[in-house]
C-alpha cells in the first residue's frame, strides 16, 4: 500500500474529531430540518477526505441555507404521486435530481433577494418555520406511503409493499444531492482559478464570462468524449452482440411459409435475435384449428433483418424488395389479410400483436416486418427517430404497389401494426391521419409514444369534452381509443358511441398509467390536458374510463418531466393492462378492427372464451420462444 495514501488516512482520522464537532454546530434538525443528518455527513466527508481537504475546497458555505430549504421543499414533489409507484432507486433518482434543482433555484432566489447577506451561520428561516417545514416532509411521505399502496392496488400488483425500500431510497437520493453539491463546488474552483488566470490579463467584465464558457466548454468536451461516447459506444457493441444471439426456444422453422426456413430468401443467420423469435414463434394451422375447432389456414410470417448498406446505414429499399420476394414465395398475396409490424428498436415485435391477428384471421394471413436497428427502443429513437418511420413507410408503399396490380375483388386487406416505437413507425408512415384511412383497412397501434405526428393530431383535434387520455374522434366511426378492450363498445362515460364502428377501423390503445404515452418535452414547462382533467387534482374520473393512476396527481414545473421520464424504466413491470403492458387486450383489439365490436361484430369474431384461451396461449408460446440464452423471461412474459 502506498505511504501517501497512508499518510492521507491518518491525517484524516486525526481530523475526524474536528470535523465532526463543525458539522454539529453548523446543522441541526431544528435549523435544518431532515437535511441536516445528510449534510453533515457530506460535511464531514468534505473535510476529512484527503483529496478534497488537500486540495484547498471550501467547505460548503452560509448560503447554502438557502438551497437547503429549496431541497427540501423539492423533496416534497419527488415523493409526490406520479404515474406508477417508485421502487427505491427510482425514489432515489427524483429525490437526488429534484432536491439539486430545489437546491439550484432557491440559492439563485435568495442571491436575487437578499445581495447582501451576513457571512454568520445564521438561519435563512425562523426555527419555528424550519420545524413547521419538517413536520410538512414527515407528513408529505407518510401520505405518499399511503398512495404507494393504492397505486398497487389499482395496478394489480402481486408485489408486497414495504416502507423501508422507501426510506432506504430518500436517503440515498439525498446523500446523492449532497454528492452533487460537492461536484458543483469543484467546478467553481476549476472556473474560479480559470478567471483568476485571465483576470491577470482582463478586466472582471471580459475574464468573467470567458471563465465560464471557456471552463463549460471544456467539460462538456472532457464528458462528451470520455463519458458521452464511450458509452454510446458501449451500448453500441452490446447491442450488436445480443443481435447475433440465438434464444433458447427460437428454433429455426422448417415450414416454407416462415422467413428463415430452408426454403426462404432469408438467411437465418441475418435475421437478428428479435427477427428470429418472430419467425420461430406464434401458432401454425393445427394450433389454430384446436384452439378455435374449426378449419384454418398455415400463417405466413416474414421478417428481414437489417441490412447496413455501403454506408454504413439501413438500405430499407433493399430490404423491402427481399421482403416482396418473400411474399410473392410464400402466396401472401393471395390470403385475405396482410398485416404490416413495425418493431421496436432491437426488433422486437409483440407477440399478441403478431399471433393475435393469426389467430383472429384463422391463419388466412400474412404479418410483414422489417427491423430498422438493434439498438434498445430509447438508444434508438435518440440516434435516429427517423428510421421506424423511413423504413415502415418504405414497406408499406412496396406492398401497396403490389396489392395495385391485383384485381380489387381479390385484393387482400392491409392492416398496419404496432407497439411503441413500433406505434410510432407504422402510424406515421402515412403523412396524414386521412392517407391511412384512405390506403389500409385498419390497425392497431398500442403505447403510442406522444411524440408520434398522428397521434397528436388525433389528441388535439378531439371532441370538445372528451378527455386527453381517452379522445373521441367523430362519434366512433373509424378511430377508438382504449384503455380497456370495454372502450371498444363505449366511450369514456360508459355511453354508446354516436356512430358505428365501419371500416377501416382503428385502435389507439393507451393506458392511463403508461408513461411512454404522456411522457413529452413540455410537461416540464407546461401541465397537459390530461393533469387539468377529472382524474386529476384530486377530481375522480368516471368509473368507465377504467383509470388506473391516482386521481391525486398534480402538474408541478420540472418534477412531472422527471417523473414521468423516470417512470418509463420500469413501465413493463405490471401486468396488462397496466403500464405500459398490452398483451391480452391486443388480441381483443384485433378481433374488433377486423370482425366488429359489440352488435356489429361479424360471426367469424372470436367469442369472449376463444379470446381467454388464445392469449393464454401466446403468452404460453412467447415465454418459451423468447427464453433467454441464460436466464429466464419476466414474469410478465419476456
């Protein structure tokens, strides 16, 4: 062990009783509340780390007060009621990131207000005040504790709830909040000796300002080129590595109507792990005849995976003309439904997406996909949002030239499909919300991300009185939003639509408590329909708008973006439909775009029973398909 390091502990031990006794008289609860506990360690820790102490940092100053009081005033929104319940790290998050924003906005408050200010420890606020605000935070978590377990509630969870994850995670976030205290005072001293550098040469007026963008720029190139890159690219071989994977149950199908088999145009090897799962899984002629007891057709499935061009970047032409072969080879143009999925990111497609609508179609159909990246669906929206888009849209044109050389009398019908980035790809395909009513039969899109051009124009152009989470467009008569397969027959307030449902019907299925559907850049700025709306501020919805978030949930500038963002990770972790889980609703919602809801459904519609064993099976199926090469699937299914 080296003597410097050595020589570095024991002169911290030796400062240990000292630095103890500061932290003690520079905080107490009564002046500053539950922070003070946290913020004494992180003084202590300032003060007897070698490195810190040795190389001259302040330690943390009288105006701090200040920021204090802003962080905990902001921990008061991170423990407030969000979309789904925060497991601990997720408390930890909103609580480090809130409390440092509370932190930054109450000193620049209090620098604005008061200039000139006692150097002296003094409180920013009355001891009574300070008391009154902890007694606040107490009760502020002891009622989020009580929400917690309505949320659980509401969201069908089997997890057992427990206080101490929450404990252990507001604690961690604030010990967080004070790391990036101590992080934010080095920087100040790093532009702090940049200034006094130029000021040699400068007057303040001009060494100022160059200090401080001389000074970001360069830690914005230190992170974008040590951090920012390092890990895009780290992400980037991973995920490439886990393309080439093979999973446990996705053997290779031997029948000629699967991409991948013997006697495809598809390489096996080419079509990513996702691709394969889609071309190995979902049920075959017999599994359809036992499951519905009638006569069926052999689905048809195609997938071709992603071809980089010479460039480096997808050639989505050529991947279209392969997937044309593959139709024509297969006779998909010959069965009476063809289905175009756009995926997510790595590929994935969902399977009650894919087997639903065999099923509904008693395999006299064709699903067509293409995969766009590997990446995970959040790397790549943000490398290029545009690709989901560029390559549904590139598919569905080839299919449609197709389907125009054919007789329309004989014609198959063209559905589009898909769930979340892959909502978002097949949906915007079209330029218009009219060019896909114009040129498909219809479709269903299930967690449409609120981004995707279409779908907010649908949400905007609502009818007057109808909620944002649940928009009625023209009475029913081609668009239905979901939350639950009911909604297929109903709006919002459990009345009958105006209109019936005719064709070419569509279903946007969104779940209240779904965060890739709400999430949007200006909820940090601006409180959406959905928060000012019955369901919201304490203001219950109706019982058929089958609400499944707490009504309790306020708008708050800042805290409502990073909350909701941070309720997107672990979104598929509650059963459908929840979250942002669509699986058993799917195959409702296929039943009624193809064959009609309610009175109007045709007599090839899938009878409540046959719906209950047809998603048991897929779920059955897709477990087993997609089995990790070592692990095993969530217990919500993959």
């Amino acid at each position: 062990m080296p003597s410097n390091f050595l020589d570095h502990a024991r002169k911290a031990l030796h400062q240990l009783p000292d630095a103890l006794q500061r932290a003690r008289s520079r905080y107490s609860v009564r002046r500053d509340g539950v922070l003070a506990l946290p913020m004494g360690v992180l003084e202590v820790l300032a003060d007897i780390s070698p490195g810190v102490r040795m190389g001259g940092l302040r330690r943390l100053p009288p105006s701090f007060r200040a920021g204090l009081a802003g962080a905990e005033v902001a921990t008061w929104g991170a423990v407030s009621p969000s979309l789904l319940p925060h497991s601990w790290w997720a408390t930890a998050a909103n609580v480090g990131v809130l409390q440092g924003m509370g932190h930054g906005f109450a000193t620049v408050a209090s620098q604005a207000l008061r200039p000139v200010r006692s150097d002296e420890p003094q409180s920013l606020l009355p001891a009574p005040v300070r008391l009154a605000m902890t007694g606040v935070t107490a009760g502020v978590f002891a009622t989020s504790l009580r929400r917690r377990a309505h949320q659980e509630q509401l969201l069908e969870s089997d997890e057992k709830f427990k206080v101490s994850p929450q404990i252990l995670g507001i604690t961690l976030g604030t010990l967080g909040y004070g790391v990036v205290l101590l992080i934010g005072d080095a920087i100040q001293a790093f532009i702090d000796a940049i200034n006094e550098l130029l000021g040699k040469k400068l007057p303040p007026v001009a060494s100022w300002p160059l200090a401080i963008a001389g000074g970001g720029a360069l830690l914005i190139l230190v992170g974008d080129q040590m951090v920012v890159r390092r890990f895009a690219v780290r992400v980037s071989r991973q995920a490439q590595e886990l393309d080439r994977e093979f999973m446990r149950g996705a053997d290779q199908p031997q029948r000629a109507e699967r991409s991948g088999s013997p006697d495809s145009l598809v390489d096996w090897d080419t079509m990513g792990r996702q691709g394969r799962a889609v071309a190995a899984g979902g049920p075959r002629k017999a599994d359809i005849e036992r499951l519905l007891e009638g006569e069926a057709m052999e689905p048809i499935r195609i997938f071709v995976g992603l071809d980089l061009g010479t460039e480096d970047t997808p050639d989505f032409e050529a991947m279209a003309a392969v997937a044309i072969k593959e139709m024509h080879r297969t006779g998909a143009f010959e069965r009476s439904h063809i289905a175009v999925m756009s995926a997510a990111g790595t590929g994935w497609i969902n399977d009650f997406h894919t087997s639903g609508f065999e099923f509904v179609t008693r395999g006299d159909s064709a699903v067509v996909a293409m995969q766009y990246s590997y990446l995970p669906s959040a790397y790549s929206y943000l490398a290029d949002r545009k690709n989901p888009v560029n390559s549904s849209r590139v598919l569905i044109e080839a299919i449609r030239r197709e389907l125009e050389r054919i007789d329309p009398h004989d014609r198959p019908k063209l559905y589009v499909g898909g769930e979340s980035l892959g909502a978002y790809g097949v949906s915007d395909a079209f330029e218009t919300v009219e060019e896909f009513l114009e040129h498909t039969s219809g479709g269903v899109f299930t967690g449409t991300p609120g981004f995707a051009r279409n779908h907010s124009y649908l949400t905007r152009h609502r009818e007057k009185g109808s909620p944002q989470r649940l928009p009625l467009i023209d009475g029913g008569r081609h668009v239905r939003f979901t939350a639950h397969p009911a909604h297929l027959r109903h709006d919002f307030r459990g009345n009958a639509y105006r209109n019936s449902w005719e064709e070419p019907r569509f279903v946007f299925a969104q779940h209240a408590s779904d965060p890739v559907v709400w999430w949007e850049p200006s909820l940090a700025w601006k409180a959406p329909d959905w928060l000012r709306e019955p369901g919201s501020r304490g203001e219950p919805a109706p019982a058929a708008q089958h609400l499944d978030a707490l009504d309790t949930m306020r708008w708050m500038p800042l805290v409502t973006y990073w909350q909701v963002g941070i309720d997107q990770l672990p979104s598929k972790n509650y059963p459908s439909p929840h979250g942002h889980n669509y699986h058993d609703e799917t195959v409702a919602y296929w039943n009624a775009v193809i064959h009609g809801a309610g009175d109007d459904a045709h007599a090839q519609a899938l009878s409540r029973p046959e719906l209950v064993r047809v998603s048991r099976w897929i779920h059955n199926d897709a477990t087993k398909t997609r089995m990790p090469t070592d692990g095993f699937p969530s217990k919500h299914g993959y």
